[in-house]
C-alpha cells in the first residue's frame, strides 16, 4: 500500500498544476499582506495603546475645530470630518483600550482574516484535482496499465484517495507555513493571545477573542467540509469517464454548496427535513462562535450527518469502481 501512494504522490506532484496551486497560494498570501498595509493603518510604536491614546489625543484636538452636522444644511451634505464623526473613532479607539484589543494589523489578525478567507482556494484546488484523478487515467488511457498490476482495485483506489489527502494537507502547510512568514515579514511577531474583535453571526454582537486560537480553530473546524468536498469530487472521479466533466461538476457543486445551505436555512423551519440535507454542514467554523445551526442543530449532530453521506459517499466510489468496465 504504501509503494501505492508513493507512486500516486509522484503522479500528483509530476504534474505542473499541483505546484501552480501552491504558488497562487503564495501569491495570494504576499498579495492580501500588501493589500492589508496599504489599507489598513499600521502600527509604528512598539506598543500600541501608546500609538492609540496618542491618536485619541490627535483626534480630540481636532474635535475642537470640526464642524457638526447641525452646520450644514438639510439638503447640504457634509464637506469635512464632522464633530460626530470623530467622536465615533474616539469611542472605537477607547473600545480597544477597554477591551485590550490592538486596532492594527498584526500576525495572527492578519491570519485570521485573510488566511481563513484564502482556504477557500485550497478548497477549489483540491476539487480541480481529486475530480480529475481516475477520469484523467480514462482520458489517457493508462487506467489498463494500472490495473493489470498485482495490486486489487480497491487498494488502488484507497491509494489514490489517501494520497489525494495528503495533497490536501499540503496545501494546508503552505498556507500555515508560508502565511506565518509572511505575516511576521509585513506585521512582526504577534502575540498568539492577542485580542481580536470578530462579530456573532446570531447576534451579530462584536466579540473579544485570541487571534491565535482562533485562527487554528477555523482551520480545525475546516477540514470536516474539506474532507467531505474531496470525497465528493473523488466520488464524481469515479463516475465519469471525461475528465473535463468530472471537474466541471465538482466545481460547480463547490460554488452550488453555498448557495443551497443558506436556501435550506432559510426553509429549515417550514420544512424539518432540510436539515439532514448535506450543504449547511459542509461549512463547521459556524461553530467557531456559535453552538447551534438551524435551530437545534449541534456540531456533533452536523458531524453525524457529515458522516453518513461520508460513508455513502465512499460506498458509490468503490462500488462502482470494482464493477466498473475498464474496456477504452
């Protein structure tokens, strides 16, 4: 089993696409890191409720000359900064030093906010490629060669699943590794505990939590949909027999996913049985700040669907592949 997978790596790894994913990866890394410095206002004290009483004191000074709204007209829209309008910054700045949450990027902020929203391409990647796995051996016509070895189908095929996981953490370590890098090139060292602010999709309510845990609770609470969208596009793989329909499937069922999970929340309370339906439990970092999703549906219950469409999912592929005519 294990010369299986090594050769399955090889047949991965040979192929410039697998690597081309990694490196859009990167560059999406460097890339929301440029962005971020040059949007958002950096830090330039090394502590920053020195840098967030001195912006206060800035603002407050400024304050003392800046229009109202009440000195413009109704229908006169507001040329300058008003007094409110930097009174609100004022009680944000003061929001941060209460809670002892820094209001400028740093490592573990910037992971979490772009380093969660990039794991979406590590998703469509895995997609591309488990969803033309088998059905590219068809199109080329190697799937005979692979067969007639001493080796039974179903090893093959395990084979090639677990190897396909094994890209997937890859792709994962890029993200990770690299992200954290690039994150301390930009933004420094952060502090793993540090606070960050994020809001409660329920009650939609800013809450105070480490940036660290958080980040690393996403991407733990991540892999349950990954795993479950690889299997998909696996399963998909084994079905059909051109590649280009495979792949064209599996991702539009990826884009589809989203859409139809917020379609079945929204009808979950008229109709009880939408919520065994597969597409709102691809998505777990819900539970990252809440408990529940469609009503009384807890994480273990959504895993416990998650895992039976897993297993019948796994079932279909090897089924099929042991009975399946490799005739070209």
């Amino acid at each position: 089993m294990i010369g299986l997978v090594q050769n399955e790596l090889i047949k991965i790894f040979e192929k410039k696409m697998s690597w081309i994913f990694a490196i859009i990866l990167i560059i999406g890394l460097i890339g929301a890191a440029v962005l971020e410095m040059k949007l958002s206002p950096q830090q330039t004290e090394d502590n920053w409720k020195v840098q967030v009483q001195s912006e206060i004191d800035k603002l407050e000074k400024k304050m003392e000359k800046a229009p109202s709204y009440e000195d413009f007209g109704e229908d006169e829209y507001p040329t300058e900064e008003t007094k409110e309008d930097i009174q609100v910054k004022i009680d944000n700045f003061n929001g941060n030093l209460n809670d002892n949450v820094n209001p400028y990027t740093t490592s573990w902020s910037y992971l979490g906010d772009y380093g969660i929203v990039l794991k979406s391409l590590i998703t469509l990647f895995v997609v591309i490629v488990c969803a033309g796995n088998i059905s590219s051996e068809f199109s080329d016509g190697t799937i005979k060669q692979l067969l007639i070895r001493p080796h039974r189908r179903w090893a093959i095929l395990l084979s090639k699943y677990i190897a396909l996981l094994i890209y997937s953490a890859f792709l994962i370590a890029v993200l990770v590794g690299i992200g954290y890098i690039v994150s301390i090139a930009f933004f420094g060292v952060g502090d793993f505990s540090g606070k960050l602010y994020m809001q409660n999709p329920i009650t939609f309510d800013m809450e105070v939590i480490a940036g660290g845990a958080y980040f690393f609770k996403c991407l733990l609470y991540y892999l349950p949909g990954l795993i479950m969208v690889l299997t998909l596009a696996f399963m998909l793989s084994t079905l059909f027999k051109n590649q280009a329909i495979a792949v064209g499937i599996g991702v539009f069922v990826l884009f589809f996913s989203s859409t139809a999970g917020a379609i079945i929340v929204s009808l979950a309370e008229k109709y009880a049985w939408t919520k065994v339906l597969i597409f709102p439990h691809l998505d777990q970092t819900v539970f990252v700040l809440q408990d529940k999703i469609l009503e009384n549906i807890t994480m273990p219950m959504s895993l416990g669907i998650l895992g039976v469409y897993y297993l019948i999912f796994m079932f279909i592929t090897f089924f099929f592949f042991q009975k399946r005519d490799i005739s070209i």
